[in-house]
C-alpha cells in the first residue's frame, strides 16, 4: 500500500505542481551548466526540481522575498543524492531559509 501511495502522491505533484516551461527555460539561460547536460538528464532533473519544491516551502530572512525563480535556481541546483533522500523521507525538514 505505501508503494502504491507513494506513486501516486509523485504522479500528482508532477502533474499539479510542474515548473512551468518558461520558468525552466530561463532557470536552464541562467546556469548553462544545467543545461549542458543531455535532454533525459535535464528532463530527470526537471522532475526531481519540481518533486523538491513540492515538498518544501522557502522563507526569507531578514525581509527577502523568495521569488519562484530563486526556489526553481536553488531547487535545480542542489544535489541529486541529497534531494533523492530528502524527497524520499517525509521525515526531513520541510522548510528551507534563505538569507540575502
């Protein structure tokens, strides 16, 4: 039953909760070493982004706005084994600070 659950909250929260296209895009512009990486890599990297945002929330501190577009760059960014575990583990925190 947990299989199956988990499957389907994955199914759900790529679907309702993608990256838009135009957010990738310029998220790809802005760090070409993303984008160096082959179609399947970037498009397995889209998923996982998109996975991590739907699974964390971002505060600013000390009155910076979190724009959609630092949360996409800081969620493409981040270490795949690191996201892998922490989206795989409800347990893990769920909420990031970003400083300026």
């Amino acid at each position: 039953m947990t299989g199956w659950w988990q499957r389907w909250r994955r199914a759900r929260a790529l679907e309702r909760r993608a990256i838009p296209d135009a957010l990738w895009q310029l998220t790809l512009v802005r760090f070409p070493f993303l984008a160096a990486r082959s179609a399947a890599q970037v498009a397995a990297l889209r998923e996982m982004a998109t996975l991590f945002l739907a699974e964390k929330e971002f505060s600013g501190a000390r009155g910076l706005v979190v724009s959609d577009e630092m949360a996409v760059a800081i969620a493409a960014q981040a270490d795949p084994q690191v996201v892998v575990r922490i989206v795989g583990d409800s347990r893990q925190r769920t909420g990031w600070i970003r400083q300026p």
